[in-house]
C-alpha cells in the first residue's frame, strides 16, 4: 500500500475507518487522502433552506459548501490520526457519492480504500446496490470495509462505540 483513500462522513464509525486506516499506513509507510463526499441532494438541501431565510448575507454555494466539508472531515482526521505518525491530506467534494470516491481514488493514485458500511439482510441486498457495494465492484484494489449494522442509526452508534469504552 503506497496511497489509500479513506472516505468519511460525521459519524462515528468515520472515526473507526480512519483509525484503522491510519494504523495500516503508518506501519507501511503509505500516505492516507481522506476524501468526504457532499451528496448533491444534501448540498441542494441546505441551499434551498438558506434560501428560505431570505437573508441576502447569506450566501451557499460551491465553495462554501467545500469549504465547510473539507473543516469537518480535517477535525475527523486531526481527532483519529493525530497520535500516529502518518501523512495525510483532506478533500472534499460534492456530487454522487460513486463516482466521487472512485474518480478521487483514480486522481490520486489510490491503490487501497477504506470506506464504512452496513450489514444487510439477503432481501436488502437484492433490492437495492448501496455505494459501499457499488465501489467495491468498481474499484481496481483491495477495499476495506467496516460494517455497521443494517438498522444502526447514528445514536445507535455512538451509544454502541461508548458502551464499548
């Protein structure tokens, strides 16, 4: 492993991928890119609503919306990695989250991803492709996932990753 990608969003098992990730790295040597992903219909969300407010201060766009991703997922990492002697750098990007992940991993000359999951039933499975699935079955390398429950919900998480402390 020379350079993995390691893809985060707010929650708790972000932490955990990018712990995992950062250990692997830094006893190889390798460089870690830490990629979040603004899906379009989240970005589109938060624009209409501060729309909404009718401010004409208030201005969301592109760049801001880049901006405030790239802070959150550089606290992630900074919280996670900070204590392990490994290389890292944070980008962000909106748009669907497939092809975010695996133009990134192209653009930086990714050979690893590390991406977080959930368990789901056979039934879920069949029914719809999820983008942990669909970048696995796309990415030309080793991916690890860290799976959560199928059912878990962020404060499921959280009170799961506390009680576990």
């Amino acid at each position: 492993m020379q350079r993995a990608l390691v893809v985060v969003s707010p929650n708790e098992r972000s932490n955990r991928i990018l712990r995992e990730a950062g250990e692997l790295a830094a006893g190889s040597g390798a460089e870690l890119v830490v990629l979040t992903v603004l899906p379009d219909e989240e970005f589109e969300r938060t624009r209409s609503a501060l729309a909404d407010v009718g401010s004409s201060d208030v201005v969301y766009g592109i760049d801001q919306a880049t901006e405030s991703a790239t802070r959150k997922a550089k606290r992630l990492a900074r919280e996670a990695l900070d204590d392990l002697d490994v290389d890292y750098r944070v980008v962000a990007d909106i748009g669907p989250e497939v092809d975010s992940v695996l133009e990134t991993a192209e653009a930086e000359s990714c050979d690893h991803l590390f991406v977080s999951g959930r368990r789901r039933s056979p039934t879920g499975k069949l029914l719809s492709r999820d983008v942990t699935q669909t970048v696995m079955l796309n990415f030309d390398g080793p991916v690890t996932v860290l799976l959560g429950e199928e059912s878990e919900t962020e404060d499921d998480s959280n009170r799961k990753s506390r009680a576990l402390a």
